[in-house]
C-alpha cells in the first residue's frame, strides 16, 4: 500500500505547492498593479503560467527520489523532467523579455514628442526579440536531444567540433535566408524603414505594418498585405514618406479651359482650407503648370500631418474645386470639338456629285 501512497502524495503535493504558488504570484501582481498604476497587469500574468510549469518541474525533479519507485526508466523520466524544466526556463525567459520591453517602450512613447523615434524602437525591439527568441529555441531543443538520447551525446560532440565546416556548408546553402537575416538587422538599426512608415512600393501605396526575420508586410490601403522579402528594401528603390517626419505635401491636378478665372478659383482654396480639419496650416498653393492650344492644367498643393490626411484632403479639394467651377463658371471646363457625322444617304449623294464631277472634267 505505501508503494502506491507514497508517489501520489508526491505527486499531489507538488501540485497542490505549484498552484499555492501561481495564487500568490496572481495576488502579488494585483498588489502590485495597485500600487503602480504604470503596471500593466495583463501583460505580468503571462508569466504566471511559465513560472508555474517551471516550479512544477523543478520540484518533481527534485522529489522524484522521495517517490521510490524503482522503475527501470527512472533515468528517463528524469531526464525528461530536466529537459521539461529547461524548456519552461527558456519559455519564462523569453516572457520575460517581451514584458520588459513592452513596458520600455510604453514608458518611453509616453515620455518621448518623436513619434519616429518610438517607432523604430519599435522596429529594433521585435527584431532583436526574434533572434534572441529563434537563438534560445535552438539551443534548447538542441540540448533537449542530448539530454533525452544520451547516444546522442558523442554525436553532438563531434558536430560541435566541426562547427566551421557546418557553418560554411549552412552558408552556402541557406545565401537568401542569411541574407534577409542581415537586410533585417541593417533596417532595424539603420533606420531606412520603420514600423508605420508610409511606403510606396512597386506601385502599391500603405503602412509598414510587420517586420520580420525574413519578411517585411504593408498593409495597403485597401486592407490588402502585400509581403516583400526584407533583402527588397536595400536593393531596390522605394518611397518613404514617412522618413524625415511624417507631414506630406498632397497635389491636385485640374485641366482647364483657357477662360478659367484662376485667381478666384485660388482664392476659393484658400478660403475652403481655413475649415478643412485636414489641412495642417502649414503651406498651400494654387497654379497653372501648363498650357495646350486646348487647355490649361492648374495644380493646388496643400499639406497635411501624414499620408492618411493628404489622401483625404486631396480628394475633398478635388471634389470642392469641380464643384465651384460648375456652379459658378461652368464655361471653365475644357472643351471638346466635335462635328455631326454625316449620314448614309449624304455620303451616298456626296459620291454621286464627285463621280459626275469627275466625268465632267474628263470628258
């Protein structure tokens, strides 16, 4: 009776000790929350349960022997247990480490008046957390092999010890990979493109909205994603509108009749800016570019804080500037020559006249 008592008082022990243990850490955070209000709580109990997992191992590891069981697989079973407390390490680790930049940088966008800036902290935070992240997995499945095929051990000394002759095999295989790996890393912290950039890229026009290990994502404006290898932004050109700050200069072009009042069509620019909430107040201008023997092309520029108020603006001063042209000077739009096309019995009548003529004159 005491063969099978003693493992499951163990074993419930250990489990009654790791969930008294998640309830405390669960009052300690509210404790916590409450006294600093800059605690972001939701983000604190995504550690609990990677704390929980890793103290339940840790301690049925350690009580293991108290159980007795004899069994021919204890070294197995411990074995596993140390390799299931490696991973909720590495797991509570890396918890870790995206609550303490979460929390950086809210605390620093709070602080700091260079949206720019937050956002390529943004930027290099989720690029270092992906390496360190792929880095520690890595590790740990590789020891995690070792721990639980003990025949293996031999092996992975000897692929250690050839490391450099693997490094440049992997090197030469993996060119792209290792490539995009490093266009990510010049990005991050060269500051040519951030998360929430406006770009424009292969005509597509939208928000940097992901940047990866290997790829990059704009979300367009139209809601669509379009996903580009990250090596693409230090090879080929692009716009960034949003390097440098974010305010955009938009441009409407109008083609005109020559007859156009362009002073009083000016005027109603600037008259329609002062009350357009998308305009920044900082420049504005309307003039005529070009001129055709059928027409003239008037372009009105206008600012706004970013590309999203431009695109709107422009679009509103478009519609505006027909609008007040067809209500007060509709002889400002351009003009198309036509002519009636003569009709089937007229060609017809037209031939007859130029045969006879013809005859006329030969004869």
């Amino acid at each position: 009776m005491e063969e099978i008592l003693r493992p499951i008082i163990v074993l419930l022990g250990t489990v009654a000790i790791t969930v008294s243990v998640g309830l405390l850490v669960e009052r300690l955070l509210r404790y916590a929350a409450r006294r600093s209000p800059g605690v972001h709580l939701p983000s604190l109990r995504r550690l609990q349960l990677p704390l929980q997992v890793l103290l339940g191992t840790v301690m049925l590891h350690a009580v293991y022997p108290l159980a007795e069981l004899d069994l021919r697989q204890d070294g197995v079973i411990r074995n596993f247990l140390a390799t299931a407390a490696i991973i909720a390490a590495v797991w509570l680790v890396i918890r870790a480490t995206d609550v303490v930049a979460d929390s950086l940088l809210s605390r620093y966008a709070q602080r700091a008046t260079e949206i720019a800036r937050v956002r390529q902290l943004r930027t290099q935070f989720g690029l270092v957390r992906r390496i360190v992240t792929s880095v520690l997995v890595v590790t740990t499945a590789a020891v995690a092999i070792m721990l639980l095929f003990p025949s293996l051990r031999t092996l992975g000394t000897s692929m250690l010890a050839s490391a450099g002759v693997i490094g440049i095999i992997v090197g030469v295989a993996a060119q792209s990979t290792l490539s995009n790996l490093m266009a990510g890393l010049q990005i991050a912290f060269g500051d040519s493109v951030k998360i929430g950039d406006t770009v424009v890229v292969e005509g597509e026009w939208g928000t940097v909205e992901e940047i990866t290990l290997a790829f990059l994502t704009v979300r367009i404006w139209d809601d669509r994603r379009l996903t580009m290898p990250v090596s693409y932004f230090n090879s080929q050109p692009y716009e960034n509108w949003s390097r440098g700050g974010s305010q955009v200069t938009g441009t409407v072009l109008l083609h005109l009749d020559h007859s156009t009042p362009v002073p009083a069509l000016r005027e109603h620019l600037r008259t329609y800016l002062r009350d357009c909430p998308e305009w920044d107040g900082r420049n504005w201008n309307l003039l005529v570019t070009d001129s055709t023997p059928t027409d003239i092309v008037v372009r009105a520029t206008m600012s706004a804080a970013d590309a999203d108020d431009a695109w709107t603006l422009r679009c509103a001063v478009r519609e505006e500037l027909l609008t007040w042209i067809g209500r007060h000077h509709a002889h400002a739009f351009p003009k198309i020559p036509t002519s009636v096309a003569p009709s089937d019995e007229q060609t017809r009548a037209d031939d007859r006249v130029g045969d006879q003529n013809a005859r006329v004159t030969v004869s």
